[in-house]
C-alpha cells in the first residue's frame, strides 16, 4: 500500500515536469516562415542591386534578436540558403553585403557551399552575440 502510493507520487512528479519543465524551450524557435517574412525584402538588392529597402534592414536585425540557441542560427542559415536559392538571379556577394549595409552581421555566410549544420555563434571584436 505505501509502496504503491509512493509510485504515484513519482508518476504526478513526472507528469508536472512534462508541463513545466519542457515549456520554456517553446517560445524561443524561429521557424523558416519567420525567416522568409523578414529576409524577403531583401532578395530585390540581391538580385538587382540598387538601395537596400528600410524593410530588408529591419528584418535583418529582428533575426539577429531572435536567434536563442545555436540551433536557431542553423535553421535560419539552411532556410536563407534554401530561399536564396528559388530566387532567380540572385547574387551571394550582394547578399552578403546586406549586414554591412545595415550595420549589422549574419552569424554565417551565406552561400550555396556554406554546411548550415555547423554554423553557429561565435565570438567576434564586433560583437558577442552574432558573427561568422
Ligand atoms: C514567427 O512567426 C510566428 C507566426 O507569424 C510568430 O508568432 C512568432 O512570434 C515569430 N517568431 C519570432 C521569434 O518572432
């Protein structure tokens, strides 16, 4: 009998760690839609050059304050890379200049040959938050 209560004391304990322990990872992803949303302003300068929209700068930094874990990084490099490719004429070199043009940084390359699985933060003299 105390035995048996003693178990359902552990399984209680179980289930209320499956609630709470897990919820606080669920805010923190960034999903390929949220990188589409704010990268897509960005293709017209990578395709054609010209000046870089308001949008495509504000979209850059929105993803640099969202990445949480190295894993967020690797999802938004492989979604960029993925998008980058569908889009027809696109230049990486014009690409990659888009950080320095709105005075920020991409954690990574972006480029048909960067291995977005082993991308991640890195500590830098510009920053310590994101860079190559
Ligand atoms: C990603 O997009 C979803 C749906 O639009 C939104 O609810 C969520 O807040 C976005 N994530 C971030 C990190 O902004």
């Amino acid at each position: 009998m105390a035995k048996f209560a003693g178990g359902e004391v552990a399984f209680v304990g179980v289930i209320a760690c499956m609630s709470l322990c897990a919820s606080p990872r669920v805010d923190a992803t960034i999903t390929c839609l949220n990188v589409t949303n704010w990268l897509t302003p960005c293709i017209s300068y990578g395709a054609m050059g010209g000046s870089v929209p308001m949008e495509c700068c504000t979209g850059i930094h929105e993803l640099n304050a969202a990445y949480k874990t190295t894993e967020d990084v690797r999802k938004a490099c492989s979604c960029f890379q993925n998008g980058a490719a569908m889009s027809p004429g696109v230049d990486y070199d014009r690409l990659n200049e888009l950080p320095g043009k709105c005075s920020s940084n991409y954690p990574y390359r972006v480029s048909p040959d960067t291995d977005c699985s082993k991308v991640g933060f890195a500590l830098s003299a510009q920053s310590s938050k994101y860079l190559i």
